[in-house]
C-alpha cells in the first residue's frame, strides 16, 4: 500500500510540474511584468534595468527553476497588480468563500443522490423512479445560471424567504483573519442555500444517473444472485454487497467532479455575487491582472491534482484489486 500512495503523490507532483510549466510560459509570452509594476512613465533605459534586476533577462529555464523554487519554498506566485498585495494573499482571502460553496455542493449533491440513486436502481417502474428520471433529464438541459436566476426570482424575489447575494453574516473561525465562515450563522447558512443548489442542479442529474446505472448493473451479477440464494437479509444484500461495489465508480468520478467544481463556480459566483476565488477570477480578468489569473491557474490545478489524488488513495483501500495491479 505504500508503494501506491507513493506512486500516486510522484505523479502528482509530476503533473503539477507540467501545469506550472505550461503556466510560466504563458505568462512569458503574453505578460509584462515590468509594465504592469512601473506603467508606460519609465525611459527604456530603465526598464532594461529593471527587468535585469527582476531577472528576466536570465534563460527561460532559470527563471522556471526560480519560479518553482519561490513557489515551494516561500509560497510565492508573484504579486497582483489589482489588488496590490502577494497573489497567494489573495487567493487564500477568497478561498475560504469558494471552498464552503464546493462544500455545501457537494453535501447536497451525496445526501440527495445515494438514496434516490439507490431508489431508483431497486424499484425502476415506481412513480418516484420515473418522476426523478425525467427531472434529472431536465436538470441537465438546463444551464447553471438560467437555473440560479430562475432560483432568486422563486426565493429570493417572489417568496422573499431567502437572500440572492453575498455570504450575510460571517465569523473569523481563527481569530486572526485567515477564515471568515458563513457556517456558523444563522444569516451565512441562509445566504450558502440558493448558490450551492445552483450549482449542484449541475453534477446532481449526473450522480443520480451514474449511482442508478451501477447499481442496476452490480445487481444482476453472480455474487449477489448467491447473497441472496443464502438467504441473506434484503438490506444487508443491497447496502453491504451491492452499494460497496457500486461506490467503485462512483467515487472516482465524484472526484474528478469536485476538483471541476471548482471551475464551475464561476458563473455561480458571479449570478450571485458570491466573494470567492471565481468573482476574483472574473475581476482579474476584467483589470487584466495577468498576474493573478496565472497564479489562480496554478492554485485551481493544484486544488485538482490533490483532490483526484486522495480519490485514487481511498479507491485503493476500498478495492484492492486497483492498488496490486498499480504496484506491477
């Protein structure tokens, strides 16, 4: 099992090598950072020294390697031009806002597609299977921010029972500024449910449908037909053989969702005007604080990478099968 974990957190960091390389040119070729620090005021001359003094007249290869190594060891990803402060200052301000939506999202989309994935899969022809079928097919049709505004004219607008903007009341969970949490308040609770629904109408019809699927599958194979020829008890059969072999799938893909999550809550961020790394994305965007957007890039990916890591280390501890034949 070591040698699994430890193959896994070498590809990670192999993958985190080829995105920020890819990101450090990107930044190369269309970014200026001696303009975006000093403006267009400064004589040539002293721009020529300015970006010697910086290092960027050093080989591309150096200033990577110089790159990494801030990175690492400083947690240095340049400075924003927008906000006049450390990059990594001010990703690790918004995150906080992000990283409850995607938890809030997530929460939602397990309680309500386990059991009426599993409902669905046990009993197909019931009203509830064929009703919850054809609404996950709407769920999916439908677009995230058409879903979010139809959300705050119901709610926040026509039954005025809920807030259409902002996170309302937070509280500094550390007392030293790090982490402003909306889950410790009446008010921030209230203002997390409008963005986390919209945004889990996006992922839910999928689980929905993928947990179903599995399920259906894994119940006609020769294992269970032989739980159930010894008599077992029909919970034990479906909750203990059939849903542990389901969950194979179905984790690795909910993974893979969570880590993209992250990109999607951008439209959800900017419909309801939610503070977190996506309406800092789109702010960057629109001030062109190359900067910032490289640095947000690099962050997002490396969310990524370690999300879809610890994914593939709980799927070996749940099937063996996969962490035997990765060790060949």
């Amino acid at each position: 099992m070591f040698a699994f974990i430890l193959r896994r957190i070498l590809q990670a960091v192999l993958v985190m090598l080829v995105i920020s390389l890819a990101v450090f040119a990107i930044k190369n070729q269309f970014g200026d950072p001696v303009r975006d620090l000093v403006g267009e005021r400064v004589t040539p001359e002293e721009r020529s020294q300015i970006a010697e003094k910086m290092g960027l007249n050093d080989p591309f290869f150096t200033q990577y390697g110089r790159f990494v190594r801030d990175a690492v060891t400083k947690g240095d990803l340049g400075r924003s031009f927008l906000y006049n402060k450390p990059n990594l200052e001010v990703i690790i301000a918004h995150a906080p806002a992000t990283i409850e939506l995607v938890f809030g999202t997530a929460l939602i989309i397990i309680v309500i597609s386990l059991p009426l994935g599993i409902y669905c899969a046990l009993w197909p022809r019931r009203f509830l299977s064929r009703f919850t079928m054809s609404f996950s097919t709407l769920g999916v049709s439908m677009p995230v921010f058409l879903t979010a505004i139809l959300l705050i004219y119901l709610f926040a607008v026509h039954w005025q029972v809920l807030p259409s903007y902002g996170r309302g009341e937070t509280v500094d969970l550390f007392g030293k500024g790090y982490w402003h949490t909306g889950l410790l308040t009446i008010d921030g609770l209230k203002h997390l449910i409008l963005p986390c629904v919209s945004l889990s109408t996006l992922m839910l019809p999928l689980f929905i449908r993928l947990i179903r699927s599995e399920m259906m599958e894994v119940m006609e194979t020769e294992y269970i037909k032989y739980a159930w020829a010894k008599g077992l008890a029909p919970s034990r059969v479906w909750l203990v053989h059939a849903f542990k072999n389901t969950l194979l799938p179905v984790i690795t893909v909910f993974g893979v969702q969570i880590g993209i999550m992250f990109a999607f809550t951008l439209l959800t961020e900017l419909v309801f005007q939610w503070p977190g790394m996506g309406f800092m994305f789109l702010e960057a965007v629109n001030r062109a604080d190359l900067s910032l957007l490289i640095a947000y890039m690099v962050v997002v990916a490396a969310l990524f990478v370690f999300v879809n890591t610890v994914v593939d280390i709980l799927y070996g501890f749940i099937n063996p099968t996969v962490r035997i034949t990765g060790t060949k």
